[in-house]
C-alpha cells in the first residue's frame, strides 16, 4: 500500500508512542494524526513518522535535504 507522504515544518507537541495518535504544531496549527504505527527517523532536523494512512516528515526548519523526501523515495512496507 503507497502511503501519502507530507512534509511539515513544524514541531511534535508530546512524546511519541506507537500505537497514540501525534500532535504537530505547523504554521500556528496543531494536526492531530491517526494512530502512530511506526517512528522511523528521531534526528535534531527531522523526525519521521508513520501513521495509519500517512508518512509525515515534521523539521523544525525548512531546507532542501528534507524537502527532497517528498520525492516517492521512502518505501514503506
């Protein structure tokens, strides 16, 4: 199954535990996520996550090298 991948500059607003759903905070709005199934990536310029029905890549900061994961080259199994 091909999982919609979305890039947002922003910050996690509570610890992440798999299997609870994640609250973002990007461009003074909070997304609440469905329920976490896996946390792929926990680095200081990004954390990636995915969730039921989406891969999200959460930077603090935008920068190209984040950005060219939008590209279809995340495989999720």
């Amino acid at each position: 199954m091909n999982k919609k991948i979305t890039f947002l500059q922003g910050d996690i607003m509570f610890p992440l535990i798999a299997g609870q759903r994640a609250a973002i905070q990007s461009n003074g709005e909070t997304i609440l996520t469905s329920r976490v199934a896996a946390i792929r990536e926990v680095r200081e310029d990004r954390i990636i996550i995915e969730t039921q029905n989406t891969v999200y890549i959460v930077a603090p900061v935008y920068s190209e090298e984040i950005a060219s994961y939008m590209l279809p080259s995340i495989a999720v199994v």
